[in-house]
C-alpha cells in the first residue's frame, strides 16, 4: 500500500495544486481550464452548454516508468 498526498491552494483565478508527484497548477473557469501538470503536459478544456466537453492535451513526459 502506498502513500498518498494532495493539497490544493486556491489563489485568485489560480489554483497550485501540491501532489506526492510534484506541483501543478491550473486556471479558468467552469467552461474554459487550462491545467499543467507536474511532468510537464498541459491540459485544456471546454464545456459546451448541452453536456458536450472538448479537451486536448499538449506535450510529452519528461521521465517514464512507475512511482
């Protein structure tokens, strides 16, 4: 069994999110969130009124293999 951490910091339109894998941040709102994770991709999204959600994500990981 593993251990486990996350702590989320919100500061303004901003939100620094602290994780057992590093830091993340992320911003935006409940239609458009922009989001960057502790390996380094970024992650956007879009809610379109009727339930539809569009997301891509951008960029590679910087290291490979298992915690």
């Amino acid at each position: 069994m593993g251990w486990q951490y996350h702590k989320s910091i919100k500061v303004g339109p901003f939100r620094i999110n602290l994780s057992r894998h590093g830091v993340s941040h992320s911003f935006g709102n409940r239609r458009f969130h922009v989001s960057t994770t502790p390996d380094g991709r970024r992650h956007v999204s879009v809610r379109l009124p009727g339930g539809f959600h569009v997301g891509k994500t951008f960029g590679g990981r910087r290291y490979h293999g298992h915690y």
